[in-house]
C-alpha cells in the first residue's frame, strides 16, 4: 500500500496526498518507513504570518489566483485553531480560498494546531515533506496568526511573510521584537484605507532598527480584496526564495522535531497504563522514590 502511496503522490495524485497526509497526522503503523522513503524536495514554502483580521486569507486567495494564472501549481496548507471539543480545525471550510478546491493546480489541506503551542501543527514539517515532493512549483502556509507564539514558522519558511493592516499602529508600536525578526517581507493589507501611506513610512522607519540587522525587509502595499498589489508581492517573493540563505532557525526547528522523534521512538515500548499501575502499587511506600523508579526505564 505505502509504496504506491509514494508513486502516486510523486506523479502528483491529489486524492493520494490527501490521504497521505491524513495516514501520516494520524500516525498509522507504517507512515515511518513511509516517510523515511520520501525523495528530498526542493519546492519553495511561503510562510504567512500576521494578527487576526489582516487578510491574510483573502491575500492567500490573490496569491493562488496570481500563480495560476501563470500556469503554476500551489499548494496552500491552512493551520487553523483547534477545536477544545474534537481538536478539528475551527476555520476548516476557508470559505474565502473555496473557489480553488476544485482546481487541479490547487491543493488547500486545513489542519488544526492540536494544542501546538508554536502555532502550528505537531506534524507540519512532514507533511511539508509529502507536499515538496508532489510536484508544486509553491507551497504556503497560512499561520492561525496568534503573534509572537508563532515565529516557529519563520524555521519552516523559506520567506516569511507578515501581513498588517493600517489601524495596527499602536499594535506594531508594541508588538514583541520577536515577529518583527521573523520577516523577510512585510505587507500592509487594505491599503486604500486612511492613513495608510503614513503607516507604511512608519513601518519602513521601524523595521531595520528592530530586526538589530542590516537584512533589508521589504514592505508592500496590497488591496487583497481587490487584488491590488499581489503580482508585485508575487514577484517579490519569487525574488526573495533565489537567494537562498541558510537559516539558522529552520536547523533549529528540525533539530526540535527531531528530538521529539527520538524522544517519542524511545519511548514507544512504555505503557502508561503499566507505569501508572507500578506506581500506584508503591506510592504507599514511605520508601519509594520517584527517581530510582524511573531509572530501570532508562537504563
């Protein structure tokens, strides 16, 4: 089954991916030895990133239109909210991308962040790995946007784009340092509406001293909902992925996620339901120790 899983998704197979990915977020016995086979990919991720309410969807929308247009495929993955009921993810229908799904240059796969405390799913990195080898000339991904928490998607990202809006004046005025490092190019969405042009100075003004580097960080104006702005914001991207520059936190978050593998691979033998009955019948004991019980488990 997995080895013409893998044939299929390399040829592109949307409907395989789908069920790829979906064997893979749920850890069905084999998806190691699955994963472990997948070719090195090479297609470009897009990170998009910024608070609620700035567009970033509907700047998504534009982004996709512009791309097929040019006769490219991309694939979106939409890192929603968790559900506190199911740990489904809230926003999951994406009504503003819809018209896409049935696109066969399109793949839009929403995935909730189970609780991730970074932002984004516990598995994004291989489920970014299905999705580089499936033949995508651009993948996305879209953050639930919830601020500094976040920034783990600038590890992820080969460019990094946040998403702003005028009326975020005193909110950038404020916001922490960390999310402004993570930019590679900064938009200020819904730009045709007051003020817009003095915040943009002001944004260019802030970010050079607030990342402590010299890097340039563009900063674009878009109309999202009118698809203003998008195909100088496209090109600016495509500009920004040539360059290639080794980032540091993308080896951190590998060597994070590779940690938890192996972390999770040594345990794998453990049952909690057997720790917990071992403990319990000792706990009792005005002897019992925590630590030399835990040591002939790691020895």
């Amino acid at each position: 089954m997995w080895d013409q899983l893998l044939k299929d998704v390399i040829q592109g197979n949307q409907k395989s991916l789908a069920r790829a990915i979906s064997l893979v977020e749920n850890k069905v016995p084999g998806y190691e030895d699955f994963l472990q086979g997948l070719p090195a990919g090479t297609t470009p991720v897009i990170g998009i990133t910024g608070p609620p309410g700035a567009g970033k969807s509907t700047l998504v929308d534009a982004l996709i239109e512009a791309w097929v247009t040019e006769g490219k495929k991309v694939a979106v993955i939409c890192v929603d909210p968790s559900s506190p009921f199911n740990l489904g993810a809230l926003l999951g229908d994406r009504i503003r991308m819809s018209d896409w799904y049935n696109t066969k240059n399109v793949f839009i796969r929403s995935l909730a962040t189970r609780g991730s405390l970074g932002g984004l799913h516990p598995s994004i990195i291989e489920i970014t790995a299905l999705m580089q080898c499936a033949g995508f000339d651009q993948i996305i991904v879209e953050t639930v946007g919830v601020g500094q928490s976040e920034i783990e998607i600038a590890g992820l990202a080969d460019v990094t784009v946040v998403v702003v809006v005028p009326e975020a004046g005193d909110e950038i005025q404020t916001m922490k340092a960390g999310l402004m490092e993570i930019a590679q190019i900064f938009v200020v969405n819904k730009s045709d509406r007051p003020d817009a042009d003095q915040f943009v100075k002001n944004l260019r003004l802030m970010v050079a001293p607030a990342t402590g580097t010299t890097k340039e960080i563009s900063v674009f104006k878009t109309v999202a909902s009118a698809k203003q702005g998008i195909i100088e914001l496209a090109a600016a991207i495509e500009k920004e992925q040539h360059k290639h520059i080794p980032s540091e936190r993308k080896s951190w978050l590998f060597t994070q996620r590779a940690y938890q593998l192996i972390a999770q691979n040594k345990m794998k033998d453990i049952d909690k339901t057997v720790l917990f009955n071992a403990i319990a019948q000792n706990i009792a004991n005005p002897s019992f120790n925590l630590f030399n019980f835990v040591k002939q488990y790691t020895h």
